[in-house]
C-alpha cells in the first residue's frame, strides 16, 4: 500500500475538512496506527510537532469532527446498502439492524469537565458516558455520531437543558433519519436491538413509529399480560412482572432451539425458550420470550419481547444475539484505537478524540486500498498501516540521498536523532502542512 494513495484516499473520504486537512489526516493516522497509548503527546511525538497544534485541533474544533463522522458514515452506510443481503447468514426477515448500547470513557479525577461516577455493575466509575448508535449492514458496524451524558452542572454551566439518557435516545431516534444513510428502504426491514437499559415504553412507542420492528431485553419487572387475561380483564387490572408471569404460567412448555455461534470451534449453541404473545404495558402487543441456555444455566433467563409478529422464536433469538456486535466495537475502540486515551480537561477535547477515533473506525473498516479483502481484525489492518509508514520513511531517506548534497543532510538528520530530536514521522507531517 503506498503513502500518498492512501492519504489521498483519506482525504477524498473527509474532503469536508477543509483548511485542517493536515493536522486532523495526520490525527487519524496517528490513531490507525498501534500504539501503547494514543496521547497529545504521543501524537506529537509520532508528527515531530508540538502538543499545541493538536490541542487545538480538539479543543476547538468539536463541531468539525462531529461533521466529519457524520458525513463519514452517511458515506460509509450507502456503498454498503447497494448490495444489501439479509442479516443473521441471510436467516433473518430484516436487513438492517440499529443497535443501542452505552459504554464509559474512563478518568482518573471528577475535577475533569463533565466526568460524574456511575454505577457500571460491579462497581462505581469516574468518567464520561457515551450511548453509541451503530448500523449493521452486510456483516459491517458503522457507528454513528454518538450521543454525550451531560452532568447537570455540565448543563448549568452551558445552559443545556438536562435529560435522562433514555430522554436523549429518544429524541436522537426522532431525527434520525435513515433515507440520508441507505436511501429508499422498506421500515419493516429494519430491526432495532438494545439490552433492558432501554426497556422504556417510550423507546418502544418511538421504534413502532417509524414502523421498524424491536427486539429488546426486558427487565425482569416489566408488567406484562399474555393475551388471554388481556381480553378478559380491565385495562388497569392483572398486570404482573414477566418474571412471575412466566413462573406461573407452566402450561406454556419449554421448546430447544440450536442457533449458529459467533464465533468458536462449535457450530452452534442450544437455548430453551418459552414464548406467548402478550401486552407490555403502556406500549401493546409483542411476542413474549423467556430463553436460557439448555446446560447449565443456573437461573440466567433473559426476557426478550419483539414487536414483529411474523417473526419466529429462532428468528428473535438469532436477531438479539447480533446485538453483542456493539459489544465487540466498544472492545477494539478502547484496544486498538485508544477511545480512553484522551486525557484533556476540557469536554469539547474529548468529544472531538471521540468522533475522530469512530472515523479511523469505518476508514479500518472500509477497505483502504491494497488491503486485502480477507483481513478482518483489527490488529493485522493496524499493522498494515505501521508498515505502510516504515516504507514511507525509507522512501524519504531515498529520496534525501538523491538530492544535492544528501550524504550531508543525512547525516545532519542522524545527528539530530542523536539529540533525541525523533525523526519518525517528520517528512510524513511536512509534506501534509504544505497541501
């Protein structure tokens, strides 16, 4: 893969940078390499500049970086959706899949703007909250620009007006627009997947509006009804949560279902489900499921309801099961593209890593050119850039010893090695400053 095609390519995928073209390309590049931490001053080590002008870059220039993803994806989701096939190896009824879930950006101190402790499961976190929104299209994750937890003196200090999470999923699901990203589709192809963090009737309400099919966990306590007490009770009376109404409905047997694994030496995992079609309470009618694994489960049920009645039960257990894909993304943002390296007190800093490190994502993702088709992990195409810059270092010493007194200015050069100057890097950052 040579340098100059592969800067070009990157440019013609963010043409809408303008004058910070060279200071956000050598950015990106910076993240798509591999590095221990993907620092300022990693960063300005690695284009033998100062931290200053990278600093800059995200303090100050959010709203670009915002832009850039944005149009990145929109970009990204239309080539994907010229050849759109079924999900789930073509078994599932829907061919796009919008997937919610949220993930923490780490900090070591609540003096950091806008960083609040929340409690992640197993214990309290400092940092920042991001919900991320990804499309999954022909096997591939796009994320989309993602949504931001604001602290209430976050949103005192700026005059934001507060909202929950779930507030701020729904009003991103309102805008969004999905023709601006796969054109002309039919709603009833689309599937929305969210654990029970989003089991919110006003979620569900928003999906069934824009005419999309869900498939969401539900919270052991969510009030249902199954439709035989629905038709003989008033509205207000024999609601139950769906953990006691599976519990104490036995005539409802559990059936075996095999379904294809992600990933492994097994083919496939066995699950037992039980299914009825029911009321959640404030939203309607969906199908009802209550699945755990065959062997060993020790009590691990989740409860799923699915808003698509055409649906079968494999189907919706196949189709939430693609919902760990985001699990998978937030895992190789955080490893190899340092989403919690950023260490900047100033949120608009994070906000702009955050979206530049989502861009080096899709452009990973996206087939660079002389990438190989086959390579899928994130490492090798990682490597293959780290390799790509090591070539172009020796074309430039090349290319030194050719000109007029290059034997000399090599040495000079080698000279300021020995200084501790680094010269990694320092033609790659030149050459971009003066386009």
């Amino acid at each position: 893969m040579n340098y100059t095609k592969f800067a070009n390519w990157i440019i013609r995928k963010l043409i809408s940078l303008e004058r910070l073209t060279p200071v956000a390309i050598i950015y990106i590049i910076f993240i798509m390499t591999s590095r221990r931490k993907h620092t300022l001053a990693a960063a300005a080590k690695f284009a033998n500049t100062s931290k200053a002008r990278f600093n800059n870059l995200l303090k100050n220039h959010s709203d670009l970086a915002i832009f850039a993803l944005s149009e990145l994806s929109k970009k990204q989701a239309r080539q994907f959706s010229k050849t759109m096939h079924a999900l789930g190896q073509n078994s599932l009824p829907w061919n796009i899949a919008i997937i919610v879930d949220a993930t923490f950006l780490g900090r070591s101190s609540l003096h950091t703007e806008n960083a609040k402790k929340f409690n992640h499961g197993k214990g309290y976190v400092i940092g920042h909250q991001w919900t991320n929104i990804v499309l999954l299209i022909n096997d591939k994750v796009i994320p989309l620009p993602p949504i931001a937890f604001y602290t209430t003196k976050y949103c005192r200090t700026y005059g934001i007006q507060y909202q929950t999470e779930n507030e701020r999923v729904i009003e991103y699901l309102v805008q969004l627009q999905l023709e601006q990203y796969i054109g002309a589709h039919a709603p009833q192809k689309v599937v929305f997947l969210a654990d029970s963090g989003y089991d919110d009737h006003r979620i569900e309400k928003t999906v069934a509006g824009k005419k999309w099919s869900f498939i969401i966990a539900l919270k052991s306590s969510r009030s249902v009804k199954t439709e035989s007490v629905y038709n003989k009770t008033k509205k207000s009376e024999g609601w139950k949560s769906i953990a006691v109404g599976f519990r104490r409905n036995r005539r409802v047997k559990w059936q075996p279902i095999r379904v294809p694994k992600n990933s492994g030496k097994k083919k496939r995992m066995e699950f037992r489900i039980r299914q009825v079609i029911g009321y959640l309470r404030n939203f309607g009618k969906a199908q009802l499921i209550c699945s755990e694994f065959s062997k060993k489960s020790k009590g691990r049920r989740k409860y799923l309801a699915c808003n698509d009645m055409k649906a079968t039960a494999r189907q919706i257990i196949i189709g939430y099961r693609l919902r760990w894909r985001i699990e998978i993304f937030h895992k190789e943002v955080k490893m190899f593209l340092g989403f919690e390296d950023v260490s900047a007190k100033w949120f608009d800093s994070v906000i702009s890593h955050v979206h530049w490190v989502y861009c080096a994502y899709i452009l990973l993702n996206s087939g660079p050119p002389g990438m190989p088709e086959q390579m899928k992990s994130l490492a090798d195409k990682q490597t293959l850039v780290q390799e790509m810059l090591k070539r172009k270092e020796l074309s430039s010493l090349n290319q030194l010893m050719t000109q007029i007194n290059g034997v000399q200015r090599l040495k000079n050069e080698i000279q300021q090695v020995l200084k501790g100057c680094s010269l990694k890097n320092h033609h790659i950052f030149q050459v971009l400053t003066t386009w």
